[in-house]
C-alpha cells in the first residue's frame, strides 16, 4: 500500500514537505502580519473565560471577531460623514429658530386679526 504522500518508488518527497511547509509558513505569516491570529486568540480566550457558554459558539465568535476586527476605513469615513451631517442638522434647527422667531416680529397676533 502506497502512501498519499510516495512518488512512485513509494519514497517520501522531501521536495513536497518543504514546499508544503514554505506555504504553509508563508500563510502563518501572512495572518500573523495582519492581525488575524491575534484577534481569534483574543476571541478564543474570552469564550474559553466565559462562565456561561453560549448556544452557539460560532455565533459567540461571529459576534466578537466584528467587535475586535479594526474598522474598515469606508465604514469610519460613513461615521465621519454622519457626525457631520449631525451637526449641521442641528446649526439648521437652531438657524430656523432663530428666522421663525424674527418672523413672528412681522407678523400680526392672533389678537390683532380679530379686530381687523
């Protein structure tokens, strides 16, 4: 019987480990560099640490990968955009306060149409 890993003669190649092990290695790499590693450790840990364990752990994981993942830049340039537009709403509200007040200074009172 043949291993799934034997060339034909039934060796083991080297050649297949080491480039199996250099992608390998690459990917860890690559998940390390961009801070996936660390996030689902921090995950892992505060379910392990979790005194009540949740229904469903996938859901656990899904829920806090989205809160410890750093905010995509689209999505903070949207909240950035929106802290503005607040704040002109309310110079807005504030600014037809002020005009619907001067307004009323033209405007007769309801007392004053009566007697027309």
């Amino acid at each position: 019987m043949r291993c799934w890993c034997s060339d034909e003669r039934g060796s083991v190649g080297m050649a297949h480990y080491k480039a199996a092990d250099s992608k390998r290695e690459q990917f860890r790499r690559y998940l390390e560099k961009s801070g996936v590693l660390d996030t689902l450790t921090k995950v892992l840990v505060a379910l392990y640490e979790e005194p009540e364990k949740p229904n469903s752990a996938l859901d656990f994981l899904k829920h806090h990968i989205g809160a410890a993942a750093p905010e995509n830049p689209e999505v903070e340039a949207l909240r950035l955009e929106v802290a503005e537009m607040k704040e002109k709403y309310e110079a807005v509200l504030e600014e037809n306060k002020k005009l619907k007040s001067k307004l009323s200074q033209y405007e007769p009172h309801p007392e004053e149409k009566r007697g027309e």
